[in-house]
C-alpha cells in the first residue's frame, strides 16, 4: 500500500470531481463579444442601443436584471414609479403603447355621422 | 394592467378619455368599434418565447425552455422539423454512408472474411426509400417531442414586423402573427453557390441534390475538398461513379484538420479509387451540353484543365440563411458573411432578441447549434448556460472515419505553443485487426510541460464515436496521464486511442 502511496505522489490526476455544477452567484450580464466572434469585439450599437432602450427599467444599468432574462426580477425592486412630490407625467412621457392612438378619419367620421358612416 | 403600469400619483382623470361626457354619449355601435382597436390588452397572447427556426438550433432551445415551463411558439417553413441536418443533412447522408458502404464492402472486402456472396446488385431506389423512412421517423420524433413539452409549433415564414412581434406567412395559407417576450433567431445556413454555375439540384448539384439523385453519375466533380464533398464524393464513388475532387487550398478537410491526418486521409481516399486536384482552383464551367465541363487551373496560375462530368457537386462551404426574416428593418446588424452579431449570451443589440446555430458565429454544425439550443433557454430562464468552443468535435463519415477535437498541429506551431505529440495505429490494435480494418491512427496533443491534451485527432475505424471520450477529456482538462491510467476493455478499438495517449506522456506498449 506504501508503494502505491508512493507512486501516486508523483501524479496529481488533472481529472477531479469539483462538485456539483451551480450557476455561479455574481454573473456579469453586460455585453461583451461572443467567445466565437472572429473580431472578438462588439459594435458600438450595442451600447448605445442599451443606453437609450428602456425595457421594464433602463438597460445600462449594472446589476439590474440579476438572472440575465427580461422579467427576471420583480417590477416593485425596479424602485418607485410614483412622480417626485408636486409632479405629474403627462401621458405624452409614457412608452408610445401607453399614449394616445391617434383619431382614424372612419372614427371622426363615425362620430360626426352618429355612427352612420359606419353602415354606409 | 394599464393602471399598474401608471404613475401612482398621476391623476386619474390623466388616465380617462379626454372628455368624460363625450365617451358617455357615444353610440354603442362605436363603442364596439374601439373596444377592437383601442383596448390597451394585445390582440394575441403573448408568448414567453418565439423561436424562428425548428432545425437543431430552434428545435432544441424551444424544446428546453418548454421543459422549464415558458409558453413557447416555433416556427419553422419547411413544413419539417429538424433543419437542414435531419431533412437534408446529416441525417441522410449517414444513412447513404452506412448502405453504400455495406454495398461496397460486400463487393470489394468478403472473400478474405470467407464469405462467398453470389450476385451483388445496386438498388438506389430501395436506398433511397431506406433514408426517407429514417429521415421521416425522426421529423415525426421531433413534434411528439414538441406536444410532450407544450411547444406550439406553427408551420411558416417568420419575419420581424417589429420588435416583439412576427408576422407569419402560414404554408397552408393565410397569416399570423405572434409576439414574444424574448425571440430566438435559429434560421440556420445554405448551401454556398459557386458563381458563374446555376444549381439545378440534377446536373450541377449542392449537398442537397447529392442525397437525392436518381442514377449513379458515371462521372462527378466535387468542386470543395471539405467534409460535405468528401462525404458525398465517398457515397457515389463507391456506388461506382469516378470522382474527381478539386480543391483550393493545398490539403483536404478544410482548415480544421490536422495536416498529418489530412494527408493520411486523402492516402486512404485515393485507395478507394477517389481522385484529389488540390491548390487547383475552378474558373468556371459550361452545363450547355449534355455533360459538364469544368474548366480548372493550377491554384498559382498555370497549366489548364477541362474536366468533364455527368454531375457537379458545388461543396465551397455554406453561408447563413436570413432571407426574408427582415431582421434590418428592427435594426440587428450581420456582419460581412452575413452571420448576425450577438454578444456573449447570445443577445443581439436588442437583449430580448438572441440567435443561435449557423446564422450566427462559430462553426456551421449540428452539435454545436444543440449546445447553443440548450444554453440559450438556460440563459433566458437561469441567467446562466455554458457552451465551451474550444471543446467541439468534428466528424467525417467517410471510411474510414476522420475526427478531431481541440487544436490542431499547425494551430499551435502558428501560436508558438510548446507542446509533444504521441500516436497510435490501427494496425497495432487487436480489434481492428480481427475487423480486418486496421487502417488509421490516433493521435494526441499535449502541452509539454503540464501534459494537458490540447487535441485529438484520429483517423480510424469508429473515430466518430471514440472523439467523445477525447472531448470529455478535453472539457475536464485532462492530462495524457489521465487517459493512459484509465481502463479501457480489451479488446477494442478504444484501447489505441489509450496507447496513442500513452505514446505521448511515455511509451506505447504494442507499438
């Protein structure tokens, strides 16, 4: 048995059973070029899409969306929506499928016909 | 929903109708009318996930998100599941491989066996049949699969109308369109076309046509001595066409293969009666005439050639296939092979949208759009997936087989890598000696220093199947050492693959 204790000193398998896989707890999900990207680098349209994109909460914020996905934490840790003290959003700030649909003219005209352009 | 979505604080008459009294006195007739068009909830329910492609790619991440219990939609216009790989791929030309090659073998290689075999007749009907039951079977496979995991699966053309939502030009006829949270891109890859030569998929043929011809051409030109031309070439040549490979660069197999093995293969390929042109290049070729004439020159310039054949193969390489996805019209980027530009996660400027497999970087093959398919669902449902492209084997399925994992010699003579390298015949296995298939080796690469194996490259019987234990090795970040010490059953081909390892830490015992 000392023998083999011996001779195993000498070799440190590089194989070893490191555990269970986890998903590790501090993943950075900031672009960066994809490992077989021949450039190995990324457009600037990347960041600048990020810097002006506002998808449940601005995107070039760090460590917003801890688990990568859209929707990936709840909306309430996004931090208040209420309007600061005094202040009111106009409906024209919202996302444009928040604002206004324009009038169509077959609406105006179902309106201003009490509803008869509609059968016509 | 609208309400959660507002300002707390914002007043609510902010939130109604401008004018109260002026909704009051619509009429209900109009009040119907806005109902359809105006109310804040989407038209269709939204999906957590629409992937655009059902090949390896699109089948597998759909597959698995639905696993982890997104609502899924997979759209795909081939009216069958599995890409290019199962309907036109792989898939068929595995089959052809395996029955050509018991054709050939059954005329060429029984009576040192002591078989005597009587009349032996090709019936390239019947083969045919034999692929498109295997091919069916396994496109079946995949929408059982997909009712299994609650994939819904809508047979059509996808394309962007903006950047949520998809239009669908239904194969049945008629539209749709669907919306999704998130939105894999997975359409895949053709077929290169060679200028100046019209594909017709009879006469002057890609992949596509070559697992799908009626007669054995008497004589073929494969223009490309990449995996898909030799492969294809290996089929016909052995049903008895006479064919000639032209090949610009100096060696087969494309710029993966290791140049030993290359030159080794292209030795094996020759004895079987294939004919290599390589550092030749093919200026153009006229299909006018009942035959194709090829007019080919001396890579460097000079001497030309005119080669004459019943069919051409065109197998330069493929290219991604986005055609009609209207991906620029949402603002994604593709680069100048027309590969579209994603960061680490698979996401494309806009994060929702991801792309995966051949119409994006890395190399154009099956297996690795799978790991792709499984590492962007976990992306999008963990945060978190893993694919290592320093670990993806490579297979061609000629006879006998070519494989290799990881770098390769003149990789890592370019990157000035001390490394030693150690190799194993066939000839000296015991197994492949009693198959009477003793053609080939296996040979490693490995760091000097540490011993770490950096590559593998085998040609030999089954050397597509023995490369996993190479990849698994190479992904554990195994040393020579470790394979050596490793038991591998007596007798079997596997057993040179553990001297070849042996060879290269020590000394082989059988060699």
């Amino acid at each position: 048995m000392n023998a083999t204790k011996q001779l195993l000193q000498h070799r440190q398998p590089m194989i070893r059973f490191l555990g269970k896989r986890h998903t590790p707890t501090s993943i950075d999900h900031t672009p960066h070029a994809h490992p077989a990207s021949p450039t190995h680098s990324l457009p600037e349209s990347f960041a600048s899409y990020r810097q002006k994109a506002q998808q449940h909460g601005p995107l070039n914020q760090q460590n917003h969306l801890p688990i990568g996905a859209i929707g990936g934490k709840p909306g309430a840790s996004l931090g208040p929506v209420e309007a600061g003290k005094g202040m009111f959003f106009d409906r024209s700030e919202l996302p444009a499928r928040f604002q206004r649909t324009p009038w169509t003219q077959a609406e105006i005209d179902a309106i201003e016909s009490g509803g008869a352009s509609m059968h016509a | 929903m609208f309400r959660a979505m507002v300002p707390r604080a914002a007043p609510r008459s902010l939130l109604r109708p401008v004018g109260g009294a002026q909704s009051s006195i619509r009429p209900s007739a109009f009040y119907v009318l806005d109902r359809s068009r105006r109310g804040y909830a989407t038209e269709a329910e939204e999906k957590d996930l629409v992937v655009i492609g059902g090949g390896v790619a699109g089948y597998v991440a759909a597959i698995k998100a639905g696993q982890a219990g997104l609502k899924v939609t997979c759209i795909e216009k081939r009216g069958a599941l599995g890409g290019t790989c199962l309907n036109v791929g792989c898939i068929p030309s595995k089959s052809l491989l395996n029955n050509s090659h018991m054709y050939h073998s059954i005329l060429h290689d029984t009576k040192n066996r002591g078989i005597d075999v009587g009349d032996v007749k090709l019936n390239l009907a019947q083969m045919m049949k034999a692929k498109e039951t295997s091919v069916s079977g396994l496109t079946k496979g995949i929408e059982f699969l997909f009712k299994k995991n609650n994939v819904e699966y809508i047979k059509g053309t996808g394309a962007f109308t903006d950047e949520h939502t998809i239009a669908v030009n239904l194969l049945d006829g008629g539209e749709t369109s669907v919306k999704g949270k998130n939105i894999i891109i997975a359409t895949g890859s053709e077929a290169t076309p060679f200028p100046g030569l019209t594909i017709d998929e009879e006469k002057i043929i890609t992949s596509t046509g070559a697992i799908a011809l009626q007669k054995v051409p008497k004589k073929m030109v494969v223009i490309g001595g990449g995996i898909i031309g030799l492969e294809m070439g290996s089929v016909w040549s052995r049903l008895g066409s006479e064919v000639t490979v032209v090949e610009f660069l100096g060696q087969i197999g494309g710029p993966g293969m290791d140049n030993e093995i290359a030159k080794l293969t292209q030795k094996l390929l020759t004895k079987q009666g294939m004919k290599f042109k390589l550092n030749t290049k093919v200026m153009g070729g006229d299909d006018s005439g009942e035959t194709v004439k090829i007019n080919v020159e001396a890579a460097k310039g000079g001497k030309e050639e005119l080669l004459d054949a019943d069919v051409v193969l065109v197998a330069i390489g493929r290219r991604p296939y986005t055609a009609g996805l209207n991906f620029e019209k949402i603002g994604l980027e593709a680069d100048d092979k027309g590969r579209l530009v994603i960061d680490q996660e698979f996401r494309t400027k806009i994060p929702h949208i991801r792309v995966i497999g051949d119409c994006t970087f890395g190399p154009m093959l099956a297996h690795k759009a799978e790991e792709e398919g499984v590492a962007v669902a976990e992306f999008i449902t963990k945060g978190y997936g893993h694919v290592n492209y320093g670990a993806i084997p490579s297979v061609m399925y000629s006879h006998p087989e070519v494989a290799w994992v990881g770098q390769n010699e003149q990789e890592l003579k370019a990157a000035d890598v001390k490394y030693k390298s150690g190799s194993f015949p066939f000839s000296a296995n015991s197994r492949a000696k009693t198959n009477l298939d003793t053609e080939g080796i296996v040979k490693f690469l490995a760091d000097a220093e540490t011993d770490r194996i950096l590559g593998v490259h085998i040609v030999g019987p089954n050397a597509g199947e023995m490369i996993a234990e190479a990849t698994l090795a190479l992904e554990y970040g195994a040393s020579c050492e470790d394979v050596a010490r490793t038991s591998h059953a007596h007798p079997t081909l596997s057993e040179a693959f553990k001297e070849a390892a042996m060879a290269t830490y020590d000394k082989a015992i059988h060699y």
